[in-house]
C-alpha cells in the first residue's frame, strides 16, 4: 500500500502562488506516475498535471504555462508550483502516484483563490 500525504494548500489572491508537495510512503516498488489532479465546487475531479520517473510531463489546457510539476524520486516526491492563480483554480487538490499499476490518491488539500 503507497500512502501520500499532500502539504501546501491555503488561501491566496488572484495572481498569486502556492506550491503543494505530495510525499509518499509504504510499501514502493516503483512509482512511474505522480501527479496532481483537483475537484471545484460542483464539479468533477479533473487531471491538472502528471510526471513519469523520466520528467516526461502532462499538463490540462487550463494550466499549462501556469503551473509546473516537478518530482524528486530519491524522496518519492511530486511537487505542483501554481502561479498567478485564478478564481477558478479554486478546488481541493488530490495526489496521485501509479505504482505496479495500481493508483492511490490522497485526501486532498483546499486551495482558494479569492477574486
């Protein structure tokens, strides 16, 4: 069982940053995909981005040129810069990391972005 424990989220003004980490724990074998994926209010849980081990990386139309994911793999570690925010990145955001392809996800943290 791989067990991830999100950190960063808070309250910021439009135009401003967070950055959320997400590490993992348990029982690894190798983690191919990290990543991060959210849920606004009345809405479904979407991808926002994914890295492989190797960096390759996928981002949402919505945030590309905005956010960055990065990882460290010696930490088993995915990070989610998220800069000059909006109103509508507005969502709980969930870590997700693939391993022996079986997906765990996190609890989530709030993010609000005030107008």
């Amino acid at each position: 069982q791989v067990q991830l424990a999100e950190s960063g989220g808070g309250l910021v003004q439009a135009g401003g940053s967070l950055r959320l980490s997400c590490a993992a724990s348990g029982l690894i074998y190798r983690l191919n995909v990290m990543g991060w994926h959210r849920q606004a209010p009345g809405k479904q849980r979407s991808l926002v981005a994914t890295i492989t081990t190797g960096g390759s990386t996928n981002y949402a139309d919505s945030v590309k040129g905005r956010f960055t994911i990065s990882r460290d793999n010696a930490k088993n570690t995915v990070y989610l810069q998220m800069n000059n925010l909006k109103a509508d990145d507005t969502a709980v955001y969930y870590c997700i990391a693939v391993d022996r392809e079986k997906t765990s996800w996190g609890t989530g943290t709030l993010v609000t972005v005030s107008s």
